[in-house]
C-alpha cells in the first residue's frame, strides 16, 4: 500500500510524506518547510519540555527533508536520516549574558 500526504497550517508551511507499507516491511520519506519551533516546543508535554532546559523557549524556523524505515538490523529496529536548517533563530537563557539572535544552523542526524 503507498500513502502521501500533504498539509499546511499556521505552524509549518508545506508537509509532504510519501512511503509504503508491505506487510511488515515499511518506509516513508518527506520535507517539511518553514516549521515553526516555538509552536511544536509549547505543545511538548512538561517532562519534555523539562528536558529541554533553557532551549524550551527556542524560537526559529526549521526546514528538513527525511527519511524512516524500518530495518531489522538497526539496534532499535529502525533507520532514519534527517537533513535540515534552522533559520531565524533565538534563544535566551540565564547562562548567557545577552540572547542568541539570528541563528543559522544547518543539521544533520541519522
């Protein structure tokens, strides 16, 4: 079975998920534009956000595209890769004398 999706709202510009799901076998692949960071870190639950420290009031926007499956040879059972950017971004935290305005990060995980 294939399934795509596309979506848009106030929080992320452009979302495109493609995959396919074959018995047990399965991988999608999307982008995601102009995601709003401060939107999705609010809507983390307490712990999460706990977790997060200072960076909870992260502001910015990110832009990704990735890659999941599933893959029975990966420790958890999974691979994923992710490329992105971060534009736009701030952060203020008691550790830092003034806040970090006009970040520009481009990040990579897999």
């Amino acid at each position: 079975m294939t399934l795509t999706l596309s979506a848009s709202n106030p929080y992320v510009q452009e979302l495109n998920v493609r995959g396919a799901v074959d018995g047990e076998r399965w991988a999608f692949r999307g982008v995601a534009r102009r995601l709003d960071v401060a939107a999705i870190l609010q809507r983390l639950d307490a712990e999460r956000q706990g977790k997060l420290g200072s960076l909870r009031n992260a502001r910015g926007q990110t832009s990704f595209d990735f890659e999941v499956a599933d893959d029975p040879t990966a420790p958890d059972g999974v691979r994923f890769r992710v490329d992105g950017e971060l534009s736009r971004g701030a952060v203020a935290s008691p550790l830092l004398k003034f806040p970090l305005s006009d970040v520009e990060i481009r990040y990579s995980a897999t």
